[in-house]
C-alpha cells in the first residue's frame, strides 16, 4: 500500500496546532518546505525531510537546519529556477514514489505564490493530492478520479475547472450535475450544498473540489 506524506508550505497564514498535529499524526512521513519548518516547530513537530533555500524560515528554524541531526535536509541555492515547493514535490517522488500528498499552509500569501502552488499540486499527477486547511478540505480531481463525501449535510461545496475541456458530474448536493462541462475558472460549481453521500467524479480534464467544514 502506498504511503501518505504531509508537505507543509511555507504560507504565511499557518494551520493550527491542532489541525498540524493531527495531519501529522496521519502521514507516513512529513516534508517541512522553506518556513513550513516552522508551523511545525511551532506545533512541537519534527520533521523527516526539510527542503529549501532557507530564505523564508526563521533564525531558530534556520539554525536547525544547519545543524540537523534528526532530519534530512535538501538545501537549495537561492537562485534557483523552481520553487521550494517544486523541488520538495520531486523529493516526494523519488523518495516515496506513488505516495499519496497532503498539503497545508499551502493558501493564503500572495496570491501569485498561492495560483503557483495549486498549479503544482495539480500537476503532481497519477497520485490522490489533498489540500488540508483550517477551513476547508480540497482535493485536486483528474480525469476519472472520484471523491465521495460522507457524513457533510448541510456544508458548503464547490468545484473549480482549472483546465480546459473539464467535464464533471455531481450527486448527493442541492444542484447536480451530470456529464457538464464546466468552463476553465467559471463559476458554475462554486457554493454548493451537500444533502447527503456526495459523489464527485470528474470525467476530463481536472478540477479542484473545496468541501468547507
């Protein structure tokens, strides 16, 4: 069975403790990128692999990494063509390869940075690729991937095309959709309700599907 990882970006809007310590306590293994490090020293969280060019990680932080013992570290030049968070999801790849990624402290920030990290996890593909936030849980769907939700009545969900010829259908939520296409970044799908088991299946192109908590 494949293995699960927790990547924790480096947003400056940081998951709770809670929330951190539970995803944690979740995953196979865990990747600090860049400033991630800290929302989990902050939690009372290690690490098995930190990735980055330690430009956005604080002196504590910082002198943990050039110092480390307890964890790996993938040290990059600050002059280097790929994110932080490109080069932890290719650490992901060759170190687990088939693993199941969950992101957090991946929104928020600049909005630039924050449409760079949904383009990678997207692009992060033939894998399950989960966005675990305070607020809300999203799950980056590919063609013929489905994402059944139980046990949501009442919650708020949307969908999102975000690329072309996205087709998709819905059912279990107040308005469902059978086969339709939806518009790259329109706004058909967005502000849903879950009624009962939901039953999210995309048929082409890929989307992201937000259920709010």
């Amino acid at each position: 069975m494949a293995c699960k990882v927790l990547v924790v970006c480096g947003s400056p809007l940081v998951a709770s403790t809670d929330l951190l310590r539970r995803l944690a306590g979740e995953c196979d293994h865990v990747v600090a990128v860049d400033r991630g490090l800290d929302a989990l020293l902050g939690a009372g969280l290690g690490c098995d692999v930190y990735v980055g060019d330690a430009d956005t990680v604080s002196d504590a932080g910082r002198a943990l990494v050039d110092a480390a013992t307890d964890f790996e570290v993938e040290r990059h030049d600050p002059y280097k063509d790929y994110t932080d968070l490109a080069l932890a999801l290719d650490s992901v790849r060759r170190r687990w390869p088939g693993a199941e990624v969950v992101a957090t402290c991946a929104t928020g920030g600049r909005p630039d940075m924050a449409l760079s990290v949904l383009g990678l996890l997207a692009g992060y593909a033939d894998v399950p690729v989960w966005i675990e936030e305070d607020e809300v849980t999203a799950r980056i769907l590919r063609q013929n991937e489905t994402w059944t939700i139980e046990g949501a009545e009442g919650k708020t969900f949307s969908i999102i095309a975000i690329a072309p010829n996205t087709e998709v259908s819905e059912h279990g939520l107040e308005w469902e959709l059978d086969h339709s296409p939806l518009g790259l970044l329109v706004d058909t799908g967005i502000s849903n309700v879950v009624r009962s088991t939901a039953t999210i299946q995309v048929h082409t192109g890929t989307a992201i599907a937000y259920l709010y908590k």
